[in-house]
C-alpha cells in the first residue's frame, strides 16, 4: 500500500508536536501494540503487510489493546515549542478495523511540569470537542483558541490505532521563560530556527525536499531531512524566503550542505527586508529586498560560514542558491531588535497630509486606508504597504484614481488649472514627450481619445524615462485588449506612479 502524502495540510503553518522540533509522548494509558512515540513522526506512517511482532501486527503509531472494562485510552505529549494551535489533524492511517470511532484534544500550559502531574493534577482544557474518526483517513480540526499551549492530550473512544498526530499552529517560544527568568534582551540566539518562531514561507521549488527543514534544529539525519529543488534546465537560481520569529539584527550565517554531495548549489546569497507581517506573495515581488551576504562559494557536505554585510534589523531572509541543489540547514544567529531604523523619508511621508497623499494617488480610499496603516518599520514596508493597499481597492477606485492624471501628450499648459493638484508631477513625468515631433504628439491625442471612448478612462502609463514614440507604441498595443484586463494593466502603471510620487514626497522638506 502507497505511503500518504507528507505535504502539511497547512502550509503555513509548523507541526508544534513533531519530533524534530522536540515533541515527546511522556505517557499513555496503554500503547501494547503500537508504542506513543510513533504519534509524532515527522514522516507519514508506513505499512508493511508482512511484519508481524510477538504481540500481533507491526502498526507504525498509537495502538492500544481492545478494551474489556469501562473508560477509554489516553496519550500525554509534550509540544516540541510552546504555541498557539490553529488545527489538529488525528490521522488514522492504514487503521482500518482497529481505529478508534471517536476522539478528542485537550490542552494545558504547564511548561516543565512532570508527566504524573500532568496525568493528576493539571486542568485541561478541551480544543477540540469529540469528534468522529475516519479509518485509513486524515481527520482535520480547527481549533478557535487564542492561547499559547506546551501540552497536549488525545483522548480516543474508546481504543484503538492513531497513526500521527500533527498539531499545525504558530510557535511562541519566549512564552514559556518566567518574568525577569529569560535571556537577556541581547542575548545571541538563531532568529529563524523553527523553535524560535522561525518560519519558512515561499520557495521557487521543493520538488525533492520540504522547505520546511531548513529551519529545523539539530544537523540533519540524513540528505532528505534538508531542502532540495531540482534540477534547473536551463540552469537559473532558486530562492526560499524564511521569516525570523521576531525581527532582529543578524551577526553571523551559517549555511550547512550535510549530506549534499553530488548535488549542492554552487554558490548562495542572502538579502533582507524588514517588513513585519508581509504577505508573502508580496516579498516575492518585492523590489526592496537588500544585500544580507554576498555571493558566496559552496562545496559539499559542511557548514559554510557566511559573511554578513548588513546586519539590519530585517523581519525576513531570502537565501539564494545558484544554480539549484540542497542545503541542508540555514542560521541567522543575532539579537532581537523590533525598534527598526530610524529614517528622515518614512517620517516625511507618515506625516503627509491628505491633500499630499491625493497629489500620489487620487483614490481617497486609498489615502484613507494608507494614512490608517499602522505602525510603518522600513520603507521596504510603506512601498508594499502601499502597493497592498492599492491591490484590495475596488475597480471605482482605480478608475477614480485615473482620473486625476492628465492624458498623455495633451497640452500640460491648458490642463494646469483642472488638475492643479497633479499638474506639477505630470509635467515631469511626461517630460518624454518635449521634443517630440507634431506628427507623434497629434497621434498620442488621437489615440488618447480613441482609449477613452473604448474604456471610459484614460490612457494611464508610467511615463517616466519613455520617449512619446514609445508611449505612442504602447498605446496602440493596448487598444485591442479586452476591457477587465486593461483595467488591470492600467492599475498596474498605477501602482509604478504611486512608488514614484512617494519616492519624491519623502525627500521634500515637510
């Protein structure tokens, strides 16, 4: 029988109880056919047909005897690290006539505490009420908790054969050091390691290996316990964007190919951002991503020291590898630091008044939801702030925000007095256009007005750095295209404006 699959059913979200985080199955009422260990496997469970022990057939998980007595069967784990639970998925695989019918999952914060007085003296709390199990079948829960958690306990109705237990949730492990008990505020400490909140959120590929074990602590057992991509045909670069379990300065790097041999990259890199609680499909396009360590030489099967050149403070890495291959383990080691850097430009546009954020982009509901962004760490993040923003924007907004640009090629003097507010910035963004011959200017005015009668607004393109001739030319290849997607297209050069006009904001005197 195939193995199940050994894709998390929340990918953005890490086993809390794994084994290779430190999860521990601390007790049990009973585990005679199949020991409580196995419920924390960070492999999926296997089956062999054939295997047999002195106590019946070899089951890869949580098997306890057919019950003769009143009561039901029970197994204490400890959490690998402390965190918030946002699901739970009680897999019953290759349990088919021996699964348990129900279950269901209490929870405590007890960090330390023995297993006899977990089992005696701890107040549980249920997360996930009892619920009906599926044989051979993943059973998911999700669970509403707001609390941070370091045990767990499965309860099964009333025995039978759990083949893993996978606890997906966010880790919190400061949560567990007793007030004025923890580090010091400077201790040196991995800021992506997997137990320390560290998280990896996108990837270009994983095709032979999860991106998730980069962060995950201890050298790894053996080469598919790191991340792998296959090969690049034609040869290029992949990348995995990690985030630090809380932002911070980096020191030093270490990046470990253990295992990798004949199929190592060739050479890696590491940028930086600051941009807490990005989107992650966000920091994939995301221009602002700075130089953390520079090209670097790799060679197989050992830890590399990496020679930071910017320590940050950054809220997430990017590790390049050149062209592909494995790398077994990533380390950021550094010190905590939210504060972030102080910076003249963020301050400038923070402080703008709504009238100047109009003369950026002309959507007042874009002004709004940009003056009401919080918090703001880097420019990295008010540039992509601003850019989410824009994207969640209905259509009427974007067509209201066309509006306050003048058409391409008209005559900017005559125009002056009806977008006042925009004039000035339109002038020398459309400065491609003051040399042009009469011929491409009378052109651009015709087809200004062929665009408007086609999609009711006007012909909007990033203008700066292009001459008339090309904006002539993008124009007519534009036409054609259907109305939704020109709006788009349009939204887009929109949103190059944008980061322009901010750009030249934070460098004006307030």
């Amino acid at each position: 029988m195939s193995q199940p699959s050994s894709a998390p059913a929340f990918p953005n979200l890490i086993d809390l109880a794994s084994a290779d985080l430190g999860g521990r199955a601390l007790l049990c009422s009973d585990d005679f056919f199949a020991g409580m260990e196995n419920l924390i496997k960070p492999e999926p469970a296997a089956f062999d047909p054939n295997a047999y022990t002195d106590r019946g057939k070899l089951m890869d998980g949580w098997e306890s005897r057919r019950k003769r007595v009143p009561g039901h069967d029970w197994c204490i784990l400890q959490l690998g690290v402390p965190g918030r639970i946002r699901a739970v998925d009680i897999d019953t695989s290759f349990f088919l006539g021996n699964h348990p019918p129900f279950a269901s999952v209490w929870a405590c914060f007890s960090p330390g505490a023995a297993p006899e007085h977990l089992r005696d003296h701890v107040i549980w709390t249920r997360i996930v009420p009892e619920l009906p199990l599926r044989r051979g079948s993943s059973n998911l829960a999700l669970t509403t908790s707001a609390q941070i958690w370091t045990h767990l306990k499965l309860d099964i109705y009333p025995d039978g054969g759990v083949a893993r237990l996978r606890v997906y949730g966010e880790a919190t492990p400061d949560a567990v050091a007793p007030i004025g008990q923890g580090a010091p505020p400077q201790a040196e400490t991995d800021l992506i390691s997997a137990v320390n909140g560290g998280r990896a959120v996108a990837c270009s590929d994983a095709f032979f290996a999860s991106m998730d074990n980069l962060l995950l602590p201890n050298r790894a057992p053996h080469m598919g316990h790191g991340w792998e991509t296959r090969r690049s045909r034609p040869p290029g670069e992949d990348w995995i964007i990690v985030r630090l379990g809380q932002p911070g300065r980096v020191h030093r790097m270490i990046a470990d190919t253990h295992h990798f041999k004949g199929n190592y990259p060739d050479r890696c890199a590491v940028d930086g951002i600051l941009w807490p609680d990005a989107p992650p499909h966000a920091l994939i396009q995301s221009p602002d991503w700075q130089p953390v360590v520079g090209s670097t030489k790799l060679s197989a099967d050992q830890p590399h020291a990496l020679k930071v050149v910017d320590p940050g403070p950054w809220s997430h890495l990017r590790l390049r590898i050149l062209p592909d291959g494995g790398v077994s383990r990533l380390r950021a080691f550094g010190v905590v630091d939210g504060a972030g850097r102080a910076d003249p430009v963020v301050d400038r546009i923070r402080a703008a008044s709504s009238a100047e954020l109009l003369t950026v982009c002309g959507s007042q509901r874009w002004v709004d939801a940009f003056r009401d962004a919080g918090p703001i760490a880097s420019r990295a993040h008010l540039y992509g702030a601003a850019e989410d923003i824009w994207w969640h924007l209905g259509d009427g907004d974007w067509v209201e925000a066309f509006s306050h640009h003048p058409p391409i090629g008209a005559d900017l003097a005559t125009l002056r007095a009806r977008y006042a507010h925009t004039a000035t910035q339109s002038a020398a963004e459309q400065s491609g256009i003051a040399h042009a011959d009469e011929a491409t200017l009378v052109a651009l005015a015709d087809g200004n007005r062929a665009y408007k009668d086609r999609f009711g607004w006007l012909f909007l393109v990033c203008a700066t750095g292009k001459t008339a001739g090309e904006m002539l030319a993008l124009l007519h290849e534009r036409l054609p295209n259907a109305p939704d997607a020109e709006l788009r297209i349009a939204a887009g050069e929109q949103v190059k404006i944008t980061r322009i006009r901010l750009e030249k904001l934070g460098m004006e005197p307030a």
